[in-house]
C-alpha cells in the first residue's frame, strides 16, 4: 500500500491546447489528491524536488537532475523516444505513456483519407475551383485490401473502422503470432510483407518509429506496391524513404500518398511534395482531438490509483520498457 500519491503536472501542452485543462481534469479525475500545475521553469524545478509523480510532455536532463524522489513519470505522448530514457532507467523512473489515446481521432482521420483517395475528392475540389461541371471516373473501397503496418492503439483503431466496408486486412506487428484485428496478421521482413505489399491498395503506417521500422518503405517497395496504391503516413516522417516517395509519385510508381508526418518536419516551403497534385498533407495535426486529456487523465488516474493500492511495484497500464 501507498500513502495518497499527489501529481505535478509540467508546463507544456500540446495541440493547442492550454495544460491548463490537463490539470483540471485530472483533479476532477483524483479528487481527494492534490494535483499541483508548474507554470513556469522555476516553478518546474522547485517542485519536481519532491514530486514522485509527475507527468508531461517532457522531461529534459535539468530537470530529471532535480528530480531526487520521482517515480514514475507519466509521458502525455505516446512516443517516448524524445525522453531521456537510460537515465531514467538508471535513476529507476518508470515511464508510461499515452498510447491509445490517439485511436479514434486518428482511425477517423485514416478512414477519411482512404474514402477521399477512393472517391476521389481531390479531384472535385480542383474541378469546384475552377466552377468546372464535368464528371470524373471515381472507385469503390469495398474488395480493397488494406495493409496496416502496426497494430497498436492506432492500427487496432483503423481495422476496426475498415471492417463495415468489406475489405480485406493485413497486419503487421513485430510479433504476429499475437494475432489482432486484420484477417491476416504478418511479420516484417518476410517473403509474406513482400507479398502484402504486392497486392495492397492502401498502405497504411502506425508504427512507432525503431531501427527496424526507419526507412521501411523504400524504392524496392514503391516498385512493390501496386500502381493505384495509396500510401498513408501517420507513424513518423522518416518511416518513409522521403526521396524514393518522391520519385515515386513523380513516376506513378503509386497513385498518392497522404501525409500527416514528414521526413523533415516541419516541411520546408521549397519541398517538392508541396507541389504534387497526387499528395495531401496535414501538419502532424491526425493526433488532434478535444479528448485528448480526458483519455490521458484516465490512464493517469488509474495508475495513481493502483498504485496507492498496491504500491509502488504495482503493474502499471501503459509501462514503457526501458
């Protein structure tokens, strides 16, 4: 057992939305402990010296220094990478994150860009601009297949909204005998993704970022992919090889790409895939919902709570390996 275990929420936000908001739902979440809001780094590092909880959207090496009692620290993001993990390993901080949050804003924002793609509605906006009233050839998204590379929150999230449509799933994980939401569930690196990709009409990407995901779609799988393949990004930019998707909307190696994440990012103004008419991007904006701290609460507030039930060694939802 745990005494009651207070919570110090940091600084930043995120979407656009004040921290502000965090905090409160999070006391609405825990009423009976005390949720204490940083407002500015002074405050930050005051009282992050006896926090041993505390949550954000970042902790940098400063801070983890004056950080002497933290036990836990309760990432808002689902990604990790950016944090300091080998020192909190060594400090013994436990890290969790957001994941799950993200999957019904971002599977709605997926489903949207695969009906857009199907219906071809970038085409109706150029014609709409030009108050040009003469019909175009559309397809139907019924008998696709749709390749999910990573069966996360987010992946789950998409195959679950494909599912009233009548198309086939594949999915990909690292570890596919875990099975999950795809009629079909694959591993990378197999004659069997070679063979996915060859007969997939939407490539979808939710994977985290690792050594073996980064540059996973390169110029021998846009030759793969099947010409009227659509390629949809909302992993991280560099999951994709920027340069052989370049050539390959340039060459018609597939029909288009939706890109809610760059390799850069941000995109520089002068980039080429600014100009594509067979490209639509959105600035890392899939991830955006006002719901965003309520889910986060939740998986925060249960954590508070196991933990004051079972101390500190409690098992944790959403625990990151470090």
């Amino acid at each position: 057992m745990a005494d009651d275990v207070d919570v110090l929420v940091l600084r930043r936000g995120t979407h656009g939305m004040p921290v502000e908001q965090y905090a409160e739902t999070l006391r609405e979440r825990l009423p009976n402990r005390t949720v204490e809001l940083a407002r500015t780094p002074a405050e930050e590092r005051e009282k992050i010296r006896d926090a041993t909880f505390a949550t954000g959207m970042t902790l940098e090496d400063d801070l983890l220094e004056e950080a002497k009692d933290l036990e836990v620290f309760a990432c808002a993001y689902a990604g990790t990478g950016h944090l300091p993990l080998e020192k909190l390993r060594e400090r013994g901080v436990r890290v969790t994150n957001a994941s799950g949050v993200h999957g019904p804003n971002i599977g709605e924002h997926v489903l949207g860009v695969i009906l857009h793609f199907t219906r071809r509605f970038h085409e109706a906006q150029r014609r709409q601009r030009r108050r040009e009233w003469r019909h175009y050839q559309a397809t139907e998204l019924q008998g696709s297949t749709v390749t999910v590379v990573g069966l996360g929150g987010i992946g789950e999230a998409v195959c679950q909204r494909l599912e009233p449509f009548g198309v086939e799933t594949v999915g990909v994980r690292y570890s596919p005998e875990k099975g999950g939401p795809a009629d079909d569930v694959i591993g990378f690196g197999t004659d069997a993704f070679e063979a996915a990709l060859a007969r997939t009409d939407y490539l979808v990407l939710a994977c985290p970022l690792t050594d073996t995901t980064r540059g996973l779609i390169g110029h021998e799988e846009f030759v793969t992919l099947d010409p009227d393949a659509v390629v949809v990004n909302v992993a991280r930019g560099p999951v994709i090889d920027t340069d052989a998707l370049v050539e390959a909307l340039r060459s018609s190696l597939i029909r288009g790409a939706s890109l809610d994440v760059t390799d850069p990012e941000p995109l520089p103004e002068d980039h080429p895939l600014w100009g594509l008419g067979n490209v639509q991007i959105t600035p890392h904006n899939a991830g955006h919902t006002p719901k965003y701290y309520e889910r986060l609460a939740d998986i925060v507030a249960a954590n508070v709570e196991r933990i004051e039930r079972s101390g500190w060694d409690a098992d944790l939802e959403n625990r990151v390996s470090l």
